[in-house]
C-alpha cells in the first residue's frame, strides 16, 4: 500500500513497518563476535523511545558482558544455555519504586509491565534492524537472576535478552488467523 505521506522524518516518508515486523525472528544461536559499542548505544536508546504511561519510564538495564555473570544467567533461565553464549545480554527490569510513586499498585502491578515490554520490543527490533539477533527469554527465577547482579530491592527482572550476530536463520513461526483474534464493533 502507498504511504499517505503524513508521517515524515526529515522531510523522508516513513517505510511500512509490515515487512519488517514479519521478519523479525527470535535468534538463539550467535556467533562469537563482540557487538560494536554504537550498536549496543542504539539497541538501548531505541529502548528508551518505548511509551510508557504517564512518560515514568519505569526500566532499568543490566548490559552484561561477563560470561561468569552471563553463565548464572543461563542457569537462571532454566538452564537456557544459548544465553550464556550470547556476546551481550540485557537484563530488563521493572523499577517498581518509580511506577508505583505515580500510579500505585495499577502502576506497579501493570503498567510497569506493560512499560518494559514494550521497551523490550523496540530493543529487538532496533537490533533486527542493524542485522543483530536477539531473543527475549521470560522463563527464569527471578531470585536467582537478582543474586546474579546483586539488583536493589526495588528492581524486578522482568526479560532477559542475550543477543548477537546471528548464527542462524530460523523460518516464521506460524500466526493465529486474524479472524480468530478480531471481533469488528460496527
Ligand atoms: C514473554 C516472552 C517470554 C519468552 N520466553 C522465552 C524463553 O524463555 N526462551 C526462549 O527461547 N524463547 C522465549 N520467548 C520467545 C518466543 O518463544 C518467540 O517469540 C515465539 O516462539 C515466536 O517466535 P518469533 O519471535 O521468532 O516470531 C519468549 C517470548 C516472550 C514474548
């Protein structure tokens, strides 16, 4: 479809995002080089321009690049090993104390969720975008990973991601159908 034009950076049409969306794809093999320290500035910044409610930012990254630290990562992933391969990993945390100061328990409970995921999403995609892989990893004890970093109390790991110059090209996973997920209010 051709753009309407409405949305411009620097006089330059936006491209459709749909293609790239559809690209991305959750990399869990990488191979061993460092990521240039640019990159890693523009993964975390794009991270930064995520919405979150009443702009509180409620995030904290941990930006790991000891394999020691990685490797308790990995172990605390469930033994997720792929992890520790990872040249760089970033821990996401929720900061609990600056989305409950504006919002209470709903900030806390949900919205600093909501927040951090979709900082998450826009670190992946900044990352596709520049060839890099990652992957976003939830399952792991949330203990542990704090132990691991020695993170304040008020800090809550809530994604892990390692990532990379991919090593691998998996295929799409497969979509649920759009009429299955849509209800249309006429
Ligand atoms: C909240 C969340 C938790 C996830 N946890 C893991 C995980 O622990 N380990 C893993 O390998 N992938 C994990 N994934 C990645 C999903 O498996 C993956 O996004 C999904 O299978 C779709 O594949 P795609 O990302 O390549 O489109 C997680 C994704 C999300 C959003």
């Amino acid at each position: 479809m051709e753009s309407l034009g409405s949305n411009l950076i620097d006089e330059q049409p936006i491209p459709d995002l749909l293609p790239y969306l559809r690209g991305r794809r959750s990399i869990r093999k990488f191979k061993p080089m460092p990521l240039p320290q640019e990159i890693i500035d523009k993964i975390v910044e794009a991270g930064t321009w995520a919405p979150s409610a009443g702009n509180v930012q409620p995030w904290y990254l941990y930006l790991v690049l000891n394999l020691e630290v990685k490797k308790k990562l990995a172990q605390a992933a469930l033994e997720q090993h792929f992890v520790a391969r990872a040249p760089l990993v970033i821990v996401v945390c929720a900061d609990s104390s600056r989305a409950r100061s504006s919002y209470g328990m709903r900030g806390e409970t949900l919205y600093s969720i909501q927040d951090t995921a979709s900082l998450v999403q826009n670190m992946l995609l900044e990352a596709f975008s520049l060839g890099i892989g990652g992957c976003w990893v939830g399952a792991f004890r949330e203990e542990e990973v704090k132990e691991a970093l020695d993170m304040p109390h008020h800090l809550r790991p809530v994604a892990i991601l390692p990532f990379g110059y991919p090593d691998e090209k998996p295929g799409p996973r497969p979509r649920r159908e759009i009429r299955e997920i849509v209800k249309v209010v006429a």
